[in-house]
C-alpha cells in the first residue's frame, strides 16, 4: 500500500463527518415521523372507542 497523503486523509474525514451528519439527520427524521404516526394512531383508537362506550 501507498503512503497516504495528509490532504488526502483529510478530505476522507470530512467526507466521512459528512455523511454521518446526513444519516444521523435521515435517522432523526424517521424516527420523529414514526413516533407522529404511533400518536395518531392512538388518537383514532381513543376516537373510534368513545362512540361505541356510549
């Protein structure tokens, strides 16, 4: 293997820094959009279960 050049190490580490950013951001993003959709969902069961308790 060839000797690694610092500049070369240094545009790896970016390019890793920003796609760890991007994939922790995409992770958040459907993590948030599933737990709004666990909460609507137990919003329409309480909804579909008061009228029928009547």
């Amino acid at each position: 293997m060839g000797k690694i050049s610092d500049k070369s190490s240094y545009k790896n580490m970016k390019t890793a820094t920003k796609s760890s950013q991007f994939f922790i951001a995409k992770q958040a993003a459907k993590a948030a959009r599933a737990k709004q959709q666990q909460g609507a969902t137990q919003s329409t069961k309480q909804v579909t279960t008061d009228p029928v308790g009547e």
